[in-house]
C-alpha cells in the first residue's frame, strides 16, 4: 500500500511538473487567434507625427528637453514627461513678430503626462490663467495623456482640425 501511494503521488507530481513546464498554448481551432501589436508609446513626438498627418499646415518647430524648456515643467512630478513645439504655416508673421521660439502664439504644442488626470489638470490650469487675458487664449484639447495647445490666431474652424486629430492619440 505505501508503494503505491508514493507511486501514484509520484505520477502526479511528474504529471504536474510536466503540465507546468509546458509554455506554449493551444490556439483555438478556427485560428483566430493573433498576436498582440506591439503598441508605440505615446510621446509628443508621436503624437504630433500623427497630428502632422492630418493638419498639413503643422509643422515641427522644436522637440522640448529639459535644458531648453522654458516653463522647466519637463519631467517633474505631475508635469508633462515629453513636449514638441509646432509652427502653423496659416498663421501671419506679423501676428507672431516678437514672440519666442516655441510660443503657442505660433502654431501650438503638444505635451505629454504620465496620466489622464495630470493632462486635464494642466489644461484647466492654462485656461484659468488665460481665461482673463485674451492675448494669451488658446484653444486646448486633452485626449487622454495628451495635451494639444493651439494658438488662438488661428480660427475656432482651424483649431476643429487640431481636436480631431487628436482624438484617439493615447
């Protein structure tokens, strides 16, 4: 008898391991089944690739880091952890004559959060600052963790395009 329970409990402990070890998976018989995409991650520099492709008056203008990013919100907590600055060519050059490099006045920016809640933070923060001041406006448009500022020289139907491009960005 107890040659045969160490038996049996050894057939089940081989049977186990076996079945353990075993990493491969059966796939359903219709094979339907199909690999995971690898996803891009979300960045400002994706996210503006995409914005670019639709809105074809964007253009780059600068890709933010830390040494030349002029409000120093890049990287620190519950800030934007990637940002692009981007020209819109509808927009006159007398408009803009003075402004800096890199200012929404431009064209807009893209900017990107570790969460939803930080984008919509941030958004609602530049809208009650700017809310006062219409020199400063601009249009604003979250789509989960990005952020798309638009400058406000260009029209409500110019700035439309900008939202639907970024609908569906993360």
């Amino acid at each position: 008898m107890h040659k045969t329970l160490i038996t049996a409990a050894a057939v089940l402990l081989l049977t186990g391991l076996t079945a353990c070890s075993n990493s491969k998976t059966s796939a359903p018989a219709d094979n339907t089944a199909k690999p995971a995409a690898a996803s891009t991650p979300v960045t400002a520099s994706t996210s503006f690739t995409r914005i670019a492709a639709k809105v074809t008056t964007a253009k780059l203008a600068d890709v933010v880091t830390a040494a030349n990013d002029g409000n120093h919100l890049l990287g620190r907590p519950n800030q934007y952890t990637s940002k692009v600055d981007f020209t819109d060519s509808r927009i006159k050059a007398s408009d803009v004559a003075g402004t800096a490099k890199g200012d929404v006045d431009r064209g807009g920016s893209v900017e990107v959060f570790g969460n939803s809640e930080d984008a919509q933070t941030r958004a609602k923060y530049i809208q009650t600052v700017t809310k006062s001041m219409p020199a400063l406006s601009e249009y604003d448009y979250v789509d989960g963790t990005v952020l798309v500022r638009v400058s406000h020289y260009l029209t409500p139907q110019q700035a439309a395009a900008y939202k639907t491009a970024a609908n569906g960005l993360s």
